[in-house]
C-alpha cells in the first residue's frame, strides 16, 4: 500500500498566556497570522498529500482561505482526535501533528520526520538540553542529569493506526499534551530526530519579540551560469527531466545543464563556492550522477545554516529541443527537489539567433537565479 500522509495543524488552543484580543496563534507574527507561516510550509512539503488545520473556524477561513478546517475540541487531545478522524477520511496512512504555536518550520524537519516513519510507529525532532537542571523551589536541590535529556518538538509523525489507538486507550481522567508519549504508552517505537532552533514555541508576550528577532534574515541573490556540448547516443536531462532527442549532453554527471545551473546560483547565494567543490569532476563516483543530488545538497546546506529559498529563476539556451512542452514538468521536478510550491519556480527558454555555439546546436547553455534569506 502506498503511503499517503496527512498534517494536521493545532491551532484550537485560546492562546491566554500572549496576551491580546484573539488567541497567539492568529496574531501577527513576522507581519503574517502566526498560524500561516509553519501551514505553508506543511502545505509545500511535497511528502505531505493534505493538511488539516484544526481551529476554531471563523478565524481560521479568515486567516487562511481555502484551508480544510476542522473546529477543534476543548483540549488539544480532543482536537487531535478530531483532526485524526479527517485525516481517516482523506485515507491517511500517517500523520504529522504539529502546534501552530512553532511557525517557524523547516523542510529538512519534515523531510526528517517523514524517513524516520518507514522503520518506526513514530518520529519526534527533539534539541538537546544545554542549561543546567536542578530541582528546586525555594531551595535548590539536586542537579539532573541531562545527558539523558532531550527537548521535545513538533511536527510529531505516526502511523495513523497507531495514533488512533494511542487515542482510544488514554484515560479520560487524563490530560495529554504530547501524542508521542501517548503512543510510547500503548508500546510504540518512537525514533528521536534532529529539531530546530527556529521551531521555538511562542508562548508569551516576550516570546514574539525573541521570535521577531530570530527572523533577523538577509536576502541574498546570486546568479549560476553551465554549458555542455551535445553529443550522439547519450540520453538528455534538463531540468531533471528525461527529454526524447536524438542527441544528449556530455559530462561527467548525467550533464543536467539546467539544474547545475541551479545548484550554482544556489551555492552561490552563502558563498559555498561552486559545483566543482563539492562534486569535483575528476572524482569517478559522480560519473553518471542524478545531477538532483547536487541541486539537493545545495539545499540542505542553505537549510543547515537557517536560510529558506524565496525563488529560483531558470532560463535555458538552446535551439532544440523546444523546451515549451516540457516546462511543466521541468517547473514541478525542480520545486519537488527544493521544497518550494510551484509558482516559486520560474523556467523560461531562449535562443541565440542561430548565433554562437548554441544557435548552431552544438551545446545547451543555462543562466539561473536564486533568492534566499538566510540569519545575519
């Protein structure tokens, strides 16, 4: 059976301790509803088929058009339960429950979350514990050992099966505010993942100033440029698509000239140098490469250190094939390797006149632009 997976957003709670006149998870954060930000990047994710935002509805339709919305409960168990009986409907095999509370959510978390759950019930992203504990109230006790210790964060992934009966099974009498401990209950195997910095919870007043200023991000740009010639017998990938043409492009990877240019401008935009570093052509193990791995890693890393690609820019120099009838398909690979939704992939095609090397079809030329902000 395939696997379809299903996020449910919690966004149900009155939100009393930020302060304001509507609950923290719709107020305005980074100059957008809190609630908006980690529901587009569950909404992008392309591991994720739906997601469902569990809410009181009124704010919500208001805050976030078109979304499935589902009125939460008086807990967040209950609103769970609620948001699972959805997810069941729309033929769930897993889901991600996440907290609108921690909008900040990278897709490398998701990506994270969604691996672990091909060999366990569950998967949570946890931080370690830096600080020092101790018990203590008036006096201060013993200190605790937190190497045995982990902070706990959200989304949390599950088998859909598990989680339900994790649900059916607590005490009524009880209240739970971590669905992995309700499925470590019923015996579940939950596999740890690393989490983010960024996915802080917002929780006081105080809170939405330190999350202002974790947004503290520049804006870089920066520009990738790759030729390859054309040759016979060899198959031709642009774009990461396989296009039918009675030439091919020669290089040592598969010659994907359009997503190198790619993986360039996107190195380019933290300064990590150029495809050449990192996958060096005299190396024989990138002989033949998926030329998506380059364009992955250069990714992960911008992700590594805290940026997010806004727009990705892609212009292809060729005579033929035409790119025309192959755009869509090139516009839905690259978003679906970066993460981005597709109206964040520009793919557009050019010739050269018949001028030049291009216009007498001996080679493919690509120029691409990148965008991302990443931490000052």
């Amino acid at each position: 059976m395939s696997r379809r997976i299903v996020a449910i957003l919690v966004a149900a709670g009155n939100g009393t301790r930020a302060g304001g006149t509507r609950p923290k998870q719709f107020a305005t954060l980074a100059g957008r509803p809190m609630v908006a930000h980690s529901y587009e990047a569950l909404v992008c994710h392309p591991a994720i088929r739906k997601t469902i935002v569990v809410a009181d509805p009124a704010l919500a339709a208001e805050m976030l058009p078109g979304a499935s919305i589902v009125a939460g409960g008086a807990t967040r168990r209950e609103s769970v339960a609620r948001g699972l009986d959805t997810a069941t409907t729309a033929g769930a095999t897993h889901v991600l429950v996440h907290d609108a509370a921690r909008p900040f959510l990278a897709a490398t978390v998701i990506d994270a979350v969604v691996a672990a759950l091909d060999t366990h019930d569950g998967a949570i992203p946890v931080l370690p514990v830096a600080d020092t504990l101790a018990f203590g109230c008036d006096m201060l006790g013993d200190t605790v050992d937190r190497a045995a210790l982990v902070r706990v964060q959200t989304p949390q992934g599950f088998r859909i099966d598990i989680l339900q009966a994790a649900h059916a099974g607590w005490p009524p009498e009880l209240e739970a505010t971590d669905d992995a401990q309700m499925v470590r209950r019923l015996g579940g195997r939950i596999a740890l993942v690393q989490g983010d910095a960024m996915l802080e919870k917002v929780t006081y007043p105080e809170d939405f100033a330190a999350a202002e200023a974790r947004l503290a991000m520049e804006t870089r740009t920066a520009m990738g440029f790759d030729v390859h010639r054309l040759e016979a017998g060899v198959e031709l990938w642009l774009g990461g698509v396989l296009i039918p043409h009675d030439k091919g492009l020669s290089g040592h990877s598969d010659a994907d000239v359009a997503l190198h240019a790619l993986t360039d401008a996107l190195l380019g935009t933290i300064a990590a140098g150029d495809i050449g570093t990192h996958f060096p052509p005299s190396d024989p193990q990138w002989k033949g490469a998926d030329s998506a791995r380059f364009l992955r890693h250069a990714a992960d890393l911008i992700a590594a250190r805290g940026g997010r690609i806004d727009f990705v820019d892609l212009t292809i120099v060729c005579e033929a094939p035409k790119i025309g009838p192959h755009r869509a398909a090139m516009t839905a690979r690259i978003a679906d390797l970066l993460a981005l939704s597709p109206d964040r992939v520009s793919v557009k095609a050019t010739t050269t006149e018949r001028l030049g090397f291009t216009g007498r079809g001996e080679g493919i030329a690509a120029q691409a632009v990148a965008t991302v902000r990443v931490p000052r």
